[in-house]
C-alpha cells in the first residue's frame, strides 16, 4: 500500500477513533483492548497508530515490566487488575495477563502447572470483566517466520531501533514452534465466545493497522455525540502591557 493511501485511510479512521473517545468519555464506557503477538509482531506500532490524535489521559496504554518479588507472589492476574478501565477509558494493554500463556512458558519463567491453572482460570476471569461493564477486545498480530526475521535484522541495522532488541528477543527468535504450540493452546483454552482471539494478519504493517482499528471501531456500538462548534474568544485588550526588557535563553536555531 502506498504511503499516500495509507494517510488517507488513517486520517479517517483517527477521525473515528476521536468520536470513540468522545462517546466513551460522556456515556462511560469501559474499553480494554488486548494486544498480543510474538516479537515483531507489530504491536507497537499498531498502538501507537491508534494513540496518535487521541488523548492519553482517555486512551491508557498500558506495558508493565518484569514483575517485583512482591507481585511474584500474588495471585498472577493480580497486578493487571488495577490497571483494567474505570469510566470514560479505553486502556490498550501493549502484552498482557497473556504473557503466562506466551512467553513465561516458552522462557521457562513459569511451570507447566501454572499455565495449566492460568488457561483453567483466564475464562473465568474474563467473564467477571465482561460482567462489569468493560468491553474487552483480544487481538493476536500474525507475523511470519520470514518477516519476523526481516524485522529483527533491521532493528539491528538500525541506530533508532536496537533498543527494541533485548537478549530476550534474540533467546525468543530461536524458539518458533515452541511459541507456535503455546499459541495453539492458548487460542484452544481462551477462544471464548464472551471474549473470542482476533487474529490479524500483518506482514503488511499498514494493512495491519488499518484492519485492526477499523475491526476495534465496528466491535464498540459507539454513536457520533453532539458537539458543539467551536469559536475562539476575542482575545484581552493588553491593558498597559509590555514585553520585558531582560534576555530570553532561546534555543540556537540550527535549523
């Protein structure tokens, strides 16, 4: 797709996604959207498509660390739940309670056992947050092999992107069919008909961001709310006012 047609249609898709937060902000809508996918997937990117001309105070994104000793410790969904919306939010969680089901199984972070509680519980859990009111959205981003490693291999030729390559990735990258199965089990076990996987495919990136935030729009019955038109005011009079005498520190202009 070229860049041209791509700014178009996301031009009128952000449009959209401002009347979203719009709807969500005065009927009180609580959005979580899910955004999951092996590394390279394209996640980010798709977030940060969706968070561009809306606001973050509405739109909460949402990407936790490895977890403290303390949340060690706790039930394991526990440290996600602070963070699902309250009233007028729309949280995008960039990796979720998902990463038990993913990565921490592949990694060895976790045990066989308590995957198999984490897929016996996570329906249940979904459901309560379903029963509370929050809309909940769950999107899988499909990355081939051949495209992952493309995307990788950039990310190391790349000044502004090797940050994005931890030692994780790289231990993550050899290990495809271990994440392939573990995907498989995932979708087996949380593919719920309250809260089903989407799966999206995004070799292409654009297309990707395009088709999901166009699916997200069409899966929230939100309706364009009356808005007033804005006038800007007449500005003060300066009323004696005067610019100071004393030296700004401007930026050198170098450009």
């Amino acid at each position: 797709m070229k860049n041209n047609r791509y700014e178009e249609e996301l031009r009128s898709l952000h449009i959209e996604l401002v009347r979203l937060q719009e709807w969500a902000v005065k009927t009180g809508a609580k959005i979580c959207v899910v955004f999951e996918g092996r590394d390279g997937a394209g996640k980010g990117g798709t977030i940060k498509a969706i968070t561009e001309r809306v606001s973050p105070r509405v739109f909460r994104v949402i990407a936790l660390t490895a977890p403290t000793d303390r949340e060690k410790t706790q039930m394991y969904i526990q440290r996600y739940m602070p963070h699902l919306p309250a009233a007028g939010e729309i949280v995008l969680f960039d990796r979720s309670w998902y990463n038990r089901a993913g990565v921490e199984r592949v990694m060895g972070f976790c045990t066989e056992d308590q995957v198999s509680n984490f897929l016996r519980a996570v329906p249940l859990i979904e459901r309560a947050i379903i029963g509370s009111g929050i809309i909940l959205l769950k999107y899988w981003l499909e990355v081939s092999e051949d495209e992952q490693t493309r995307r990788l291999q950039a990310r190391i030729n790349d000044e502004r992107k090797i940050w994005k390559l931890s030692p994780m990735d790289l231990r993550s990258y050899s290990r495809w069919y271990e994440y392939s199965r573990a995907r498989d089990e995932m979708f087996a076990a949380t593919d719920t008909e309250e809260a089903p996987w989407y799966v999206v495919r995004s070799d292409d990136k654009k297309r990707a961001r395009l088709n999901l935030i166009t699916h997200l729009l069409a899966s929230i019955p939100y309706q364009t709310m009356p808005r007033e038109k804005v006038k800007l005011p007449d500005r003060q009079a300066p009323h004696g006012y005067r610019e100071p005498n004393r030296p700004m520190r401007y930026v050198p202009e170098k450009f």
